[in-house]
C-alpha cells in the first residue's frame, strides 16, 4: 500500500506501506528514499511487522518544494505522516542523518507514535567537529563536498558510495549502481540544503530527553559517522543498548543484513509483548 500525505500547503510526503502486525517506520539517509531498505522490507514483513518507510521530502516520491530542510521541517513531518497513518506503539527506525532526524523527532513529539527507537549508523549528536567534540568531518571537509555538490553532484555520490560499505567491492557492480541511481534521484537542491542541516546541526542538548527504550547499531568499521558517535548517543540517552557492528562500514544494514535484521527483530518483539 502507498500513501500521499499532506503535510503543509505545497508538500505531500510518501510513504510505502507493506505488511501487517507490529508497525517499524523506517526513515532514510541522506540521499536516500523508502528503496535503501528493500530487506528489510521483504525479510521483516515475513515475521510479523508492518514496514512503513517514509521519504523525506525532496527525496523518493515525496514532494520536492523549495523551502526549508532542516531537522525540525522533516520531523515535523514524520509527526503528521504518523497521525494521518494513526501509528501507534512503533519502533522508529533511522539511518545515518535519517537516525539523526529520528532521535530530534522523539525529542520534539515525544512518544504519542513510538515507543522505541533504533539509531542505526546515526549522524547525531554532532556529524561535524567542533572545538568541544573532536568526532567525525570538519567543516572545511563538508564545504568541500558541497561545493562538489554544486559542481559535479555525480562524483559526489561515486565518492560518498565508495566509503558508504565496508569496502568499495562489498556490493555487487548491480547493486552499487543501484545505490547510486536512488542517491541521483533526490532532488539536487535538497541534496546540498541536507548536507547544510547535516554539517550545522547539534542535538547533543537533546540526548537527554529521549526517554523511550533505544538501540543504537552502529558499524565499528564506519567512515561516515565514526563509531565514536555510538559512544556519545550510548552515554547521553538513558535506557540505551549499544550493538556494535564488528563487520560493518556505514551500510550496515547490508554489510551484516542478517544481524541487523534479527537485532531489530529481536528488540522489537521484546519490547512490545510488555505493552
């Protein structure tokens, strides 16, 4: 099933909608769509779980309007999406800037639609260095990738799907074009104001008041969000579990799709039977 939601006067945001059961709500990385999670899709709908992936808007088949993309716009968002669905009880799931747009979404709604959270591979609390917080890209690093971005948008998604896996060749040649042509398909203009949210925005104030169960998976081997990252959601969010993923670059979720799977399994059916 497929659903358009009005969100604001010019943007309706779709999510894709398989399965029935217990409800996951799936949110994507940057520059991703609904399609990044295709197995989890086909895998978890088989064990009982209703997969709902949203795209965020300017990606996937959502609306691509000029505006504003920041964290605040696309949780907002994902609020109006969840009370049109009227979703209740789900884990909301988030990768890379999707994780981190997941955790300020709990933050800012609370838990009238989740709860539980899964951060996979998150880019929280911070994506970009600061004098305080020596983890992950400096500025100058994401202004150059920016500027890419405005120049050649394609060698900007060659080079990011290079460090995306554990290795350049973790993927089949079919897959990694695939990949890349979902990353192609997102709007070029939210693709850059993304990459301006991502290199600007500090949660760590908000690590605080998530107050739902939250697993944090999260590749040891990631060059994306380096796996310091884990540490600093692991210590700031109370009832947190940290999953360490020993075999898996940023992609986690097909680098160990089968631990990644069970684990959102596993925490997913423990949670919810005591509800």
């Amino acid at each position: 099933m497929s659903h358009y939601i009005k969100v604001d006067e010019n943007t309706q945001i779709f999510a894709q909608d398989w399965g029935s059961g217990k409800p996951l709500v799936f949110i994507p990385g940057w520059p991703f769509d609904h399609r990044c999670y295709e197995y989890q899709f086909t895998q978890l709908t088989q064990r009982g779980f209703r997969c709902i992936g949203i795209d965020m808007r300017g990606f996937g088949k959502s609306d691509r309007p000029w505006g504003h993309y920041t964290y605040d716009v696309f949780a907002d968002d994902i609020h109006k999406v969840l009370e049109q669905l009227k979703i209740k009880n789900a884990m909301l799931i988030g990768h890379s800037m999707g994780g981190a747009i997941a955790l300020h979404y709990v933050a800012r709604h609370g838990s009238q639609h989740v709860s539980q959270l899964a951060l996979c591979g998150a880019a929280a609390p911070i994506w970009t260095q600061r004098p305080d917080y020596p983890y992950g890209f400096t500025k100058e690093t994401v202004n150059q990738m920016l500027d890419l971005c405005y120049s050649d948008r394609a060698q900007l998604l060659v080079n990011f799907g290079k460090d995306f896996f554990l290795t350049p060749t973790a993927l089949s040649p079919a897959l990694s074009n695939w990949f890349h042509d979902i990353a192609m398909d997102g709007s070029p203009y939210a693709t850059a104001m993304c990459m301006i949210a991502l290199r600007d925005t500090d949660l760590r104030s908000e690590l605080a008041k998530i107050n739902i169960p939250t697993t944090i998976l999260h590749g040891t081997l990631d060059k994306i969000c380096p796996f310091e990252f884990a540490h600093q959601m692991h210590k700031g969010i109370k009832n947190s579990t940290l999953v360490p993923f020993e075999k898996s670059g940023h992609g986690l979720f097909y680098d160990e799709r089968e631990k990644f799977n069970k684990t959102i399994i596993e925490k997913a059916d423990h949670y919810l039977k005591n509800l």
